[in-house]
C-alpha cells in the first residue's frame, strides 16, 4: 500500500552565498499567518554594507511575522508556537565558536558539540514546523587558516547533524534547487 503524503516538518535548507537559500525558504513559510523569523546575525556598528544585507532581509518579511534576534536557537525550536525560520545557522555557530574560545584552542572545546548537539535535538524533537538555513561549505577549497578549517569543519558537521534528523533537506546552487532528501 502507497504510503500517505506527509508534508516535512523540518526542513535544512543548504547553499552558497548569494544562492538564494534564505529566498526559498522565506517561500516555504505562508506570508499570510504569524511566523516567527529568527535571525542569527547581529549588527556591526560601522559596518554600512553588512547593515544594508540585513535590512534587506528584514523588508523582505511578511508583516505578520515576528522577527526575533536571539542567540539561543534550542530553545526557541523547543518553544514550538507555529512556524519557525531560522536564518542563518553558520551566523549562530559564529557566536558559538566565538563564545567557547575556539578560534584559539587547538581542538574544538567540548562546549561547542554540546551546544550543537543541544541544537540538534532540540530540532530532532521540535513541536512543529522549522525551516532552517545553513550555509553549505563543503564545496570550496580548504581553508588557508587555521579558524577557517574550524568553521568549514565545524559547520559541515552540524549540517550533517541536522540533515539526518531534517524531514527534507534541499541545497540550492546558481539559485536552482536540488532535493537533497
């Protein structure tokens, strides 16, 4: 017997900058009911250009969701309350990397997959519908430096973390979509 369709409840959306990932997946969201959008990425005073890319995403919103600006993703996964976009996961890992000191011990410290595993089953578990967005990085070259090959090595786990336990994963390259899962 054919089994029923089952729309995702969890969703990984995966490209390169400037792919179009967080477009596509603002799309998979209605634009007419209450969403909650959570951006991972912070102002930096004195950075024009960096301010200019976040208010273009900020206008690019439907005015009936709510944009939250919150470091701690498992827990407003968790919360559940309707749907969830959270754009960007590479921008939370930054601040986790950033919050841990990794950038200058020679190993990733132990707090960093605590809070990525804490992530990751926060959305293996969530309550409703999450659509997230990650950079994917595992197409370029390898990192000249050292925190660049903690980012890539890091990012590309947590990816593959949450793409096992996501209900649909698609990666968008050129602004084309492929179904990953």
């Amino acid at each position: 017997m054919p089994r029923a369709y089952r729309a995702p409840v969890i969703t990984l959306v995966l490209g390169g900058t400037r792919s179009g990932k967080s477009g596509y997946a603002e799309h998979l969201l209605p634009a007419d009911a209450p969403v909650r959008y959570l951006a991972t990425a912070a102002r930096r005073p004195g950075d024009a250009e960096w301010d200019a890319r976040l208010d273009a995403h900020r206008a690019r919103r439907p005015p009936a969701w709510e944009t939250v600006e919150s470091p701690d993703v498992p827990a407003l996964v968790r919360a559940g309350g309707g749907p969830l976009l959270v754009d960007d996961l590479a921008t939370w890992l930054t601040g986790v990397l950033d919050d841990t000191g990794a950038w200058d011990s020679p190993t990733a410290p132990p707090a960093v997959a605590e809070r990525v595993a804490a992530l990751v089953d926060a959305v293996a578990a969530a309550p409703g519908r999450v659509v997230l967005v990650s950079a994917e990085v595992g197409l370029g070259v390898v990192p000249a430096t050292r925190s660049g090959r903690v980012f890539r090595d890091e990012l590309g786990a947590l990816n593959a973390a949450l793409a096992a336990v996501a209900d649909e994963v698609v990666l968008l390259v050129a602004g084309l979509t492929l179904r990953l899962k």
